[in-house]
C-alpha cells in the first residue's frame, strides 16, 4: 500500500520545507508570541502554560532574570530590575519625563543606558534579551527553526523608534520580515476571520490601549484589501499612565509624602493588582505597609479619567483625518490589557455610541494578527488578503527660504515611493544640501529634522538648468531612505533616516496639533518666504547684469534702475509680502526695458558682418 502525502490547510506540500514565520508583540508590560498551526494563529506557551511573558528583565550578579523571575525584583531591587523598557526605546534622555528607579547615562539627545550591576546596558539590548527568550519559546513550541519573524509596533513609532525594535530583534538573532503597526495586527485577527462575511466596504475603528502607548487607527476593508485610512496616538500613554495615577490617589489618601525608590516600586505594583481586581470586582481592599483603604470601580473611573479623555481626543482626531463620523464606523476593536477596565470600554462605547468588540483575549489579538502576517510573508499562506499600512506624520525637506516642500504627506499608504524634481539656485552651483523633515508645517523651524545630507559634484550651470531628481522610499516597516540624483551627469547620494532618538510623545502631538492650528498663519508665511525668495533671485539675476552690461544704459536710465533695485533690496527687511509684490512690479518695468536693451545687443552682435545673401544660402541648403 502506498502513501499519499498530504499537507494541513495553508501549509507547504513539503514538510521538509516548510517555514516557520512568528508574530511577536513586544510590549511594554507583557510580551507574547503566537504562530500559524493547522491553518490557525496560536499563542504560544512557555513550559509551565502560560502566555504572557512579562516585559521585565533583571541584573543579578552572574546572570539574568527574565519575565516572572524578574517581577520577584521589582520591588527589592529597582534599579537593577528595568520595567517597561519600551518607552525608552528610541527616546532622548531628555525625553525621559516620567519618574523611574534608574540610574541613566549619556547626553540629552542620545538614547539613554541604564547603569546596573552588570555595566552599562541600552534599551535594545534590554529589549534584545525579552526577545531572546520568546525566539526560544517559540523554537521549543514548534522544534523547528524560526524562518523569520513580524514584530509589532505602536502606529506611532517613529523612525528611530523602528529601528531601535529592528535593531533589537537582530542582535537577538531574529530575521525581521516586517515591522507591523499594533493596531494593523489586530484588525488583521479579526478582519481576516470575517472575510467572508464582509459584502461591502467597511471602516473599523482599532483602540489599542496598552501597558504603555495608545494607537487609534481607522482601517477600511473593501475587496480582500486592509487599508489604514488614518492613524494617531501617543507613544507614552497607557496602563502605566493608570498605574501612576492610582498611586498619585493612594498617597494623598493615606497620607504618603516621600517613598523611596523601593516603597514606590511596591506601590505600583500595588496599584497594578487593584487595577486588575477592579475588572471583575467593584471593589478591593488595599494594603500598604501599615495603612489600609479601599478602591471601588467608581473611584478608578474618576482617577483614570484624564488618561480617558486623552484618548477619546485623538480619537476624534483621527476620525477628522479619515473624514468620517461616528455613524461611519462599523465596529470598534479593543486591543490592549488597559482595555479590560470597564471604565475605558464604558468610555469607548459612550464616545462610538456602539459596544465595542473584543471576542478575542485583548492581550493576544495583536501577537495572533503578527503570526498572521507572517505566515504570509514567509510563503505559507495564499489567501489574497493585502495590507496597506500608512506614514503617520508628512516627510519633506528644506528648500530655499526655509521652507518645506512636502514630498509624502501624512497617512499616505505605504511602501511608497515618490520622486520630485529641485534645481540650483545660484550659477555655478556645484553642490545642494538635502535636509529631511518632518512635521505638518510650512517652515522648516516648525518641523523636526530626521538628517541631512550633501550631493557633490553637480556640474557647474547657470542657476534653474541643473535637474536634481529627489527620490523619497518608506518602506513596509515605515523605515525612510533618501536619495539624490543630478540627472545630465549621473552623480548620487543618499540616506537612510536612522536618528540617535525618536520623537517624545508631546513633540508627536505637537507637530499633529500646531499643523491644523496654524494652518492659516503657515500659508501666510509661505507666501511671503516664497515673495522674499523670488524677489531675492530676481535682485542677484538684475545685479549680475548690471556688472556686466550696465554701459547699455544711458545715466537717466541707469538710476531709474538703481533706485528701484534698493528700493525692493530695503522693503525685503519687511514682513510685508504685499509691499514686497509691488515693488518688484516696480523694478520689473524696468529690469524688462534693461534686458530687452541687452537682448537687442547681442542680436545685433550676432548679426554683425552676416549679409542677406548669407541667409539665403543657408535656407537652401537647408531644403
């Protein structure tokens, strides 16, 4: 009797050839990984059954505590054990606002190392060693090696913070297939579930509160196709928010000044279990040390209400950016272990006027949207479904004036690619500096520089006849490469954007909120930067000429010219951009007469000694 081969659904006919791809969510509180098995995305466990593997690593003397062995630290040694390393991924020192046991070093606009008993260590490395020992999770789960992995990040992660996680995954010995937007993987979970259910285009809405960060995304599925339509958040928003909240309540009611760096690692702690407690209770009893009180789920919802309505804001943000109304969204999605509070969902359902839907563990849906995609990704799986994720604030760069000229604007679906063409503004140019910004306002000052760069070698042309082609490329993990290219002689350079430090969450507001408040005071200045550019290149185009042709004009004629041109040269001191436009009209009149003085010379230099009989001749020879 012979065999038959066969193979599970969405699996590779050839065993022996079958690749593993993982999802792994790397969070701020709790971590977790998850594959494709049977068709079906599973958590996987580690050897005692659980899912969640706490985000938490700890130095001792010759080796590591990671996950729950680490948590037994928190409270006896703090400044050894590093807790929701994830918010100082990618982050300045100064950025670091937030109170914390440790002891950081380096300079304020570099990423910060923690100083522990084993040396120095940096967030990716940190990061690096939680992610060590999901890899191995998972490679003892599956007893297969790990092809490679999709790692999820908040929406709002910048650039360095992208790479601060791709960074991280690769010392931990991780090849990274993608790097996905958390609320993206939970749509992912369930959009793909419901596949065949959904008949027509449909909006969700993806509240995605964490041990962390928020994301809120507005997704639309039509025809097999998962498109972000909009996207915002704060990177420095979530549960841990909550948790400081409760603790700034516990003190005030029992009466707590000053606690040391060990007292208040165990008052968060505290507050943690309260706030788990209160998800199915409506009450828990509270000790610390010799004080005891109490905390209801009505007390919580007044305590954690700011972090609500920090939310719920960019919420209706998003929901502007999308063009949509609440009446538009056909199902809200609750990711996040934050989102178990029935203080959050009640103001979730209360804001979308719909009960929100979390069928799947909110703990989980974000690692099984990961494991997903990767089984894609890696060629397991053919179901047709695309995604398109998007750039979450507008890149551009620097043009004369200090201007910016936007060359992939916000919430544009990504990988993109775009080109656009600049020139030279002085004769003779042979070089351009190409700075890279981004942000949602008109002058670069506005902006936030992501880095610079120098095309050299540009043939020496009068200014305007040089063709610098530049070329922006986002790719599926939100990464940015820039480059420059001066077409008539071949000559290149380029950048991959990979800063020191990633924006703090109060610049990622800033730089959303400022965009639409001051909307109508940036196009004022644009148009006086761009009235002071022009009339500037139109004062050194004039001044060239009178240096060289200037015995053209009669004296009468000479002065005319020579007073308009200081007078326009004096006004540009002004922010007058009316005043600007007319004296340049001024000196026009008679800058025209000027070059139509200098035009009619060379004709007739041109024309000197040629005669009729010339012309004729060579239009002959030319029939």
């Amino acid at each position: 009797m012979a065999l038959l081969q066969i193979a599970e659904p969405g699996q590779s006919s050839h065993p022996h050839e079958h690749r593993i791809g993982i999802g792994i969510d790397l969070g701020t509180t709790n971590s977790l990984v998850a594959t494709v098995r049977s068709g079906s995305p599973a958590i996987l466990k580690d050897t005692e059954g659980r899912s969640l593997l706490p985000s938490i690593v700890h130095y001792a003397e010759q080796h590591l505590d990671i996950g729950y062995s680490a948590k037994d630290f928190i409270s006896s040694d703090a400044e050894n054990t590093i807790v929701s390393v994830k918010r100082f991924m990618g982050r300045s020192k100064a950025d670091i606002r937030f109170q914390h046991p440790y002891q950081l070093e380096g300079t304020a606009q570099e990423m910060p190392t923690f100083v522990t008993r084993q040396g120095k260590k940096s967030p990716v490395e940190i990061s690096a060693s939680i992610l060590s020992v999901l890899k191995q999770r998972a490679e003892q789960s599956v007893s297969h090696d790990i092809t490679g992995a999709v790692i999820t990040v908040p929406a709002y992660f910048d650039e360095a913070q992208r790479q601060a996680t791709r960074d991280a995954a690769q010392f931990a010995g991780l090849k990274v297939l993608r790097l996905l937007n958390e609320p993206t993987a939970a749509a992912i979970a369930y959009g793909l579930d419901q596949n065949s259910q959904i008949q027509q285009d449909q909006n969700f809405a993806i509240y995605d509160l964490g041990g962390g960060t928020f994301d809120m995304s507005i997704l639309r599925f039509s025809k097999g196709v998962f498109e972000v339509l909009a996207t915002g958040g704060h990177t420095a928003t979530g549960g841990d928010d909550i948790d400081r909240l409760i603790v700034k309540y516990l003190k005030q009611q029992l009466s707590l000044e000053t606690l040391s760096h060990q007292q208040h690692a165990e008052l968060i702690q505290i507050a943690k279990t309260a706030k788990e407690a209160l998800t199915v209770s409506t009450q828990t009893d509270i000790i610390f040390a010799q004080h005891q009180t109490t905390l209801s789920q009505e007390q919580l919802a007044k305590i954690i209400q700011p972090v609500a309505e920090r939310t719920l804001q960019v919420c209706a943000r998003v929901l502007r950016d999308a063009k949509l109304k609440i009446e538009h969204i056909h199902d809200v999605i609750l990711v996040g272990g934050s989102t178990r509070s029935p203080a959050i969902q009640n103001a979730v359902q209360d804001f979308f006027q719909q009960q929100p839907l979390c069928s799947i563990n909110p703990d989980e849906v974000v690692a099984l949207g990961a494991a997903i995609t990767a089984n894609q990704l890696v060629g397991n799986s053919q179901d047709g479904t695309l995604l398109l994720d998007v750039t979450p604030l507008s890149l551009g760069l620097e043009t004369m004036g200090g201007l910016v000229e936007r060359v992939i604007p916000r919430n544009t679906a990504i990988p993109i690619t775009r080109k656009q063409e600049f020139t030279t503004y002085q004769d003779g140019q042979t070089a351009m500096l190409i700075h890279v910004v981004q942000g949602e306002r008109d002058l670069v000052e506005h902006c936030r520089s992501l880095g610079q760069f120098e095309l050299r070698g540009i043939p020496a042309m009068t200014a305007g006849a040089a063709r610098i082609e530049v070329t922006f490329q986002v790719d599926a993990d939100g990464l940015l490469n820039v480059s420059a290219l001066e077409t008539t002689s071949g000559i290149q350079a380029q950048i991959s954007i990979k800063p020191s430090y990633g924006l703090s969450a109060d610049d990622t507001e800033r730089l959303l909120l400022e965009g639409f408040q001051f909307a109508q005071q940036d196009k004022l200045a644009r148009q006086l930067q761009e009235t002071k550019v022009e009339a500037q290149r139109e004062i050194e185009a004039l001044t060239q000429a009178l240096t060289k042709d200037e015995h053209l004009l009669s004296s009468e004629e000479a002065n005319r010219l020579h007073s308009a041109l200081k007078i326009l040269q004096n006004i540009l001191q002004d922010d007058d951009a009316e005043k600007i436009e007319q004296a340049a009209q001024n000196l026009k009149i008679y800058s025209d007469m000027f070059a139509a003085i200098r035009m009619n010379r060379h004709i007739d230099h041109a024309l000197k000694g040629t005669r009729v009989e010339d012309w004729a001749s060579s239009n002959a020879n030319k029939d």
